[in-house]
C-alpha cells in the first residue's frame, strides 16, 4: 500500500513506486517527496497522472468514476491510511510548479475514501498524443537465420575486387576508347566506367574526391598498374556527364511486386555559421522489390515535387509486368492509378494504397477499381486489420531501403548541382544493388 511505501521524515525521502508503469509512458524509477503541513507533497511535478486499480476489480469492472485522468500542477496524499488495497501510478514529465500556495487547489476525492488528493482546477488527458521518444507499440525482436551467409556477404563489401572490375589482371575498360569520328576539342583520356569506378569508391568509403583520387594512386602503385588515375577536378566535371547509369539488370521476367515511396536528402547550404531556416533539401524517389529488396527505379527530384507525380517516371524504368504496388496516402491520386494501370497491356495490377480521409467510391472504370476495392474493405474490417489481411504492411521494406541508403551514404548529399547529384542517387542504388546480391538477412520474428 502507499502509506507504507512513504519514509517518514523531514527533508528529500524515496518512495518506490508500486505496481508496472504504463505502457506508452516513461517513468521514472524513483520520485522524490517533500513533507508538507497536510501530509507528504509529491512537489515540482508539473503533469502527472494517476490510474488508481482497486483490488479485486479487473478493467472490465470499473466504471468511469474509478479510472481517473486529471492535470495536477501540486498533489497532497494525507496521513490517513487507505481502507482499501491501492496503487498509485504517478508518471512524471516536466519541472516543479512554481506556484506552492492552496489558494488554487481545491480538494478532489477518488473513489477510495481513504485516499484523499488535491489537485487544481484545470483538467488534461495525459498521452492524447505520443513523443518522438515513446514508442507507440512494442518493438519486436528477431533473429538472423542465416548469420554465416550475411556476415560472409559483410566482410565481401569491403573487397576491392567487387567494386574494381579486372580482365587478366589488368583493369578493364579504363581509358577511353577511340572515337569513330573527329570532333573538336581534346579528346577524352578517361572512360565513363573509371569515372564511375572513382565515384563508387568514394560513396562505399566515404572518401572525398581528393582522397578517392589519393587511394586510387596508392592502389594502382600497390598493383603496379601503368595506367593513370584522373585527378578530383576531373572526377567532379565528368561525374555530371555520366548520364543514365544501369542500376539493375533482371534477372528473371517474373511478374514483380513493387513498393513506392520517397525520403528527403539534405544538400550543400555554403559556408554558414547557422543554416538557414528554409533550408533546400531533396526528393530521392524509390521503386523496390518486395520479395529481393532491389531498387528497380530512382528518381531525384527538388523539395516541391509532389511523390504522386514522379509514378510515371518510376514505372518507365521497370521493363517487368507489375503483379501489386504499395504506397502511402501521398499516391491516393487518379494518376497513379492510371499510371500502374497502363503499365502493361493485358494486365491489371493489385494496388494497396490507403484512400485519404472521408474518401467516397469513385466512378467505375478501371483505374477506380481497386480504390473502390480498398474503401469498401477497410470499411468492412477497420483500417488497422486491412493493413494485415491485405499485405499492405509489406510497405515497411520501402523504409527499411531508406534506412540503409541514408546509414552507408550518409543523410546528406555530396554533390552541389542538381545534375551530378542525380548521378550520385544513381550509383547509390546500384551500390545497394550489389551489397544485396552480396548477402541479405533472414529475419524471423521470436517475440
């Protein structure tokens, strides 16, 4: 019970509190307590909450009146000792209260009568909303079944051998080959691919362009290479002229399921000493295997695009028939129905997109079809079960790509302009891309 929980006392005491903490809250292990002239004080607590359970009543039996949710600026517990077995769960979250006079309390009665609070006037519903730093449901955990293939495919990712391409011990299409026509001008001493090769170097191990040019010289000199490395200025000129580059080659011409969605990129702001409030950023757009965690299309874009615009683009770079698309409610539009409609002819995509709030059935034709399908489903189960029923949570592997982009490369951008900087995005893919093909986890769910 509470009143033996309390040390008696003048000054600081400890109280340890009695049964488990709430789920979605964080509470601190220990609350210190100040004596005051009606009892003890839980004092300098500006938000705190009480959930009193009475002994012997489950969640089923408790009527409103015995589950209480109130805003408490001071909270006083008198020296009577409960009639009845009680717990106090007190949950803590911001400074003391300045204000210590009585004349704002008034005195509030819970339905045990021997425990009697104080509190003030203003009422709160504590948790109406979750922090950045509460988790909104229990994280779960997993193990790796195949550890000894993955870790294999770790250690792989730092040998030079996958990312340097050799042909009998000589480097492969390194200089560039002869033109077949004159052109004005010097002409070109590197090819794209030992450009590229630099660039790709410099993304898998973080090196800026004068230290990938310094590897790349130590490396050739290790290997006795007799051919040349271009120097940084060279690497950052050439780097916008790559172009397109090929990220993904299919393997099979299976139908595929894709996931669509897109994440921000931060980019170059000068050198400031505090960066600007409206600050540029980028758009990199996503399409992703669902089954292999490939990039199958990339797309970069400024912080104005809309996500729904750039499906068209996306889906030009998939030459494989589409079987499903997911995406968030950002692509709830007519033109990306259409877009994953059209794709193919002679087949119609299943596509899970969460419709937007209040939204209504269309008309029939037969981009509106599936978005009719998926209103009248989460009308019939509730939006929380289709996730489930339907395979739209399989969308989380979109994430999980965002999530190791940004961890490998880095959060930010290299690259100042637009053009090279959608190289970058380019080479990052197929960067990914490989270290998939490499070796990738096979998680299973244990609790």
């Amino acid at each position: 019970m509470l009143a033996e929980k309390v040390k008696r006392g003048p000054g600081w005491t400890r109280v340890t509190n009695p049964g488990p903490p709430h789920p979605h809250a964080r509470r601190p292990d220990r609350l210190k307590l100040r004596e005051f002239s009606q009892g003890v004080r839980f004092g300098d607590l500006k938000k705190l909450r009480y959930n009193q359970d009475l002994q012997g009543g489950g969640a089923g039996n408790r009527t409103p009146a015995e589950t209480k949710k109130v805003h408490y600026s001071s909270l006083f517990v008198t020296d009577e000792p409960p009639q009845r077995a009680a717990s106090l769960r007190i949950v803590a979250n911001s400074d003391a209260a300045k204000d210590d006079s009585d004349d704002s309390l008034r005195r509030c009665t819970t339905p045990n009568p021997g425990l009697q609070l104080s509190c003030s006037r203003r009422s709160w519903s504590p948790m109406s909303r979750f922090k950045r730093n509460q988790q909104k449901y229990v994280k779960k955990a997993y193990r790796v079944r195949n550890w000894h293939e993955y870790e294999a495919g770790l250690r792989s990712r730092g040998s030079l051998t996958v990312w340097i391409s050799l042909t009998d011990g000589k480097l492969a299409n390194w200089d560039a080959p002869r033109p077949t026509r004159r052109r004005p001008g010097r002409r070109r001493k590197y090819s794209n691919h030992a450009i590229e090769t630099a660039v790709t170097l410099g993304m898998v191990f973080r090196l800026a362009s004068r230290q990938a040019e310094g590897f790349l010289r130590s490396l050739f000199d290790l290997l006795r290479f007799e051919n040349d490395v271009p120097d940084h200025t060279t690497i950052s000129r050439r780097k916008a002229m790559l172009g397109k580059v090929a990220f993904y080659e299919a393997s099979q011409q299976a139908p595929v399921h894709i996931l669509i969605d897109s994440s921000g990129l931060n980019v170059h702001v000068g050198q400031l000493r505090k960066p600007p409030k409206n600050r540029d950023w980028r758009k990199i757009h996503l399409a992703v295997d669902e089954q292999t965690g490939d990039v199958l299309a990339c797309g970069l874009t400024s912080k104005s695009a809309h996500d729904s615009a750039r499906v068209p683009a996306l889906l030009k770079q998939i030459d494989r028939d589409i079987a499903s698309a997911r995406a968030d409610t950002a692509y709830d539009t007519v033109g990306v129905y259409q877009a994953i409609e059209n794709h193919r002819d002679g087949r119609s995509p299943r596509v899970l997109i969460p419709p937007r709030k209040g939204a209504k059935l269309g008309p029939t034709s037969t981009a509106a079809r599936e978005r009719n399908r998926t209103i009248r489903a989460q009308a019939r189960l509730g939006k929380r079960t289709w996730h489930t029923a339907s395979g739209y949570s399989k969308r989380s592997k979109v994430e999980t790509t965002f999530f190791r982009y940004k961890t490998i490369f880095g959060p930010a951008m290299r690259a100042r302009g637009l053009a090279t900087q959608r190289v970058e995005a380019t080479i990052g893919c197929k960067i990914l891309n490989r270290m998939t093909a490499l070796g990738m986890p096979d998680s299973q769910m244990i609790g």
